[in-house]
C-alpha cells in the first residue's frame, strides 16, 4: 500500500472524468444520502484486499493495518482539524460513548427533538443512568435553547429527515458563552460542507464515512478537541490505543497522547477501500464539492416549489401511499430513500443536470 496521500491530479465534479469513476448501474441515483457509491479504485482496491486474505498472501501489518493512518490525514481537512485531533472509529455511536460516559447528575444537555438515534441514544442512555438533565428542542431552536446550566450541545450539522442544516456558528457562540461543550454528527456534511471544527471550536465532531465520504460501512471518525481528549476517558481503547503499540501487560500510561487514544480497532478492509475514496474526494475543491452538490440539490427544489436546504439533499413531499411510491421509483430505475409520505433526495459529485431534471420528471406528478 503506497503512503502518498497527496491529490495526483484535480478533478470536477460531475465532469466526465469523474462520471467515469462510477457504475452505479442505475437512471439516476439520487440516494447518496443512504449511502454513497464506491469510485472504482475504491472497489478495485477491496478486490485486491479480500484477494489476498483469500489466499493467505497478505502481509496485514503493511498491507492493511496503515490504512487507518492515511485515512486519518485524508479526512483531516474536510473535519477542519489537524489529524492528530481525529480518532479512527467504526460507527458514530462509539464516537459518541466517551462524550456519554463522562454525563453525570450536575450535566444538563441541549439535543434536538428529532436527532438521529446514533447520537441521541447514548446520550440519553447515560443520562437517565446517570440522573443528568435532557432538553429536546426543535432543531432551528438549539442554539436559543442554551442556557445558564447547560453542560453539553449535541446536534447534526444536517439533519437526516429533510436536510436542513445546523448554523453551528450560533450553537458554538451560545455554547462559549456559557461553557458548555458542542458535539456535532456531521455524518451528512462530512465531504460535502465544510465542518470547520477547529475554526467553530466544535468540541467533538463524529461522521460515519459510508454516505456522503463514499467509504465502505464500517469507517467512521471522531474529531476530539485537545481539551476533550483529556476530559474524556477513552472507554473503548485497545491496542491500537497505546503508543507505541504493544499486545500485553501495558497500563494507562501508555495511551498516545493524542486522539489516537480513542482509536479502536480497524475493520481492515473496509478501511482499505476508505483510503481511496477520501483520496478521490480530496481531488476535488472542497469548495467545488459543496457547491456542486448543493446547486443540484437546490435547483430540484425551485423546480418542485420547495424551498431549498441548503445541503446536497431534501425531502420531497408526495401525496401517495409508501407501496405507491416504491412502485414508481422502481419503474422510473431511480434510487431514492422513501418515507410515508416523503421522497428523500441526495445528490453527489457523480450527479449531474441531467439527474436533476429527470428527478423533477418522475416526482413532479407525485407531488
């Protein structure tokens, strides 16, 4: 596995040397938002991986195992941190656990009434273990909501339902002012907007890696602020925690002394794959990124008479029933997330016009 992280060449989105990339088989694929589609080294280089566990001629700790430190300095600039601030971890829960192992009685937290289940859930849990305070506001009200006896924010940065996006300016100001700590899922930001979590003065920011940074399932990152990561114990540390790394016998002490403490073990091969999607990505402007996609996403919006996100995707309301509308979308070949009620469309750097207006097309009588 080579180390060079660094962009060979500089792409646009929706070009046609990006178009190339993909194979997503499909009319239009407007589900990013589920999850994203490989670029072809990424899937190229899972071959090679699951080849050679196949055939027992991998060398894992060369050939595998150095995937987590490239993906740490790929995802860095998109986080807004330096990659000694990032921690590789499998799922945004187990980003979220130190943040929910160190609630108490004295904590009051600030989290919206809608948010995700893999950032709400283990708050929530510790906090009822723990006898710690929730407030669950409306999610344009979190930042209002910060008061004198908040202890800790937690919020997305785009939500899931509809896409709407967080202003984590104002959430980090009100936070400041009263000292309590932020915690963002960026999980539907992450490649597309920028996080700026240094810049913010985020404390803790959390992104599953398989929707909009087009990695296999099972590669997450956790930004931790400085001050975080020796406020935080590292809950699941093990002997990727240790530095340097060992097997056996060691003690505390030995934890890195950075974010790397909060590492838990790598999922080698979906990690392989992850180091060439971040790699496609950063051959992209992060600025030509957001801009394409949200373009897109915006433009399907005025077209239906909706008003736009903001994000790289929304919901599209429809006046069918669910098995209605899953017989449309499958008839039109076009991958979307389906609620009652409700269309969820996202768009991608392998997205174009085109999808956009044949988006409009199929939903347009279904609005």
């Amino acid at each position: 596995m080579t180390t060079n992280h660094a962009p060979q060449v500089r792409l646009a989105p929706g070009s046609p040397e990006v178009l190339a990339l993909f194979e997503s088989g499909r009319r239009a694929y407007l589900d990013s938002a589920t999850y994203g589609l490989p670029p072809r080294p990424t899937v190229d280089a899972l071959r090679r991986a699951l080849l050679d566990w196949q055939t027992g001629a991998a060398n894992w700790e060369e050939d595998w195992e150095p995937a987590g430190e490239l993906c740490r300095q790929e995802i860095a600039p998109m986080l807004g941190a330096p990659p000694e601030e990032i921690a590789l971890v499998p799922a945004v829960s187990v980003g979220i656990a130190p943040v929910a192992a160190a609630l108490g009685a004295q904590d009051e937290l600030v989290v919206p009434d809608d948010e995700f289940h893999s950032l709400l859930l283990p708050l929530l849990a510790l906090a009822e273990r723990r006898g710690a305070r929730v407030r669950r506001v409306p999610f344009a009200e979190v930042a209002d909501a910060v008061g004198p006896r908040t202890t800790l924010v937690a919020t997305s940065h785009v939500r899931s339902n509809g896409g709407a996006v967080q202003d984590l300016d104002s959430v980090a100001a009100r936070a400041a002012e009263v000292g309590a700590r932020v915690v963002v899922d960026a999980t539907h930001a992450a490649g597309l907007l920028p996080i700026d979590a240094s810049r913010r003065g985020l404390d803790v920011v959390v992104a599953a890696a398989y929707k909009h940074l087009l990695c296999p399932r099972g590669v997450a990152f956790a930004r931790i602020a400085p001050d975080a990561q020796r406020a935080y114990a590292p809950v699941s540390a093990s002997w990727v925690s240790v530095d340097p790394r060992t097997f056996y016998g060691d003690g505390a002490d030995r934890l890195a002394a950075d974010a790397r403490r909060f590492d838990v073990s790598l999922a080698w091969h979906a990690w392989v794959g992850a180091v060439e999607s971040l790699r496609f990505l950063n051959t992209i402007p992060d600025e030509e990124r957001r801009g394409w996609s949200v373009a897109l996403a915006s433009e399907l919006a005025t077209r239906l008479g909706l008003e736009p996100t903001g994000s790289s995707f929304l919901g599209v309301p429809v006046r069918v029933t669910l098995g209605e509308l899953a017989g449309r979308l499958a008839e039109a070949d076009v991958a979307a997330a389906i609620r009652d009620g409700e269309v969820r469309v996202s768009f991608h750097v392998y997205n174009t016009p085109a999808d956009v207006d044949y988006a409009a097309e199929v939903l347009e009588p279904l609005r």
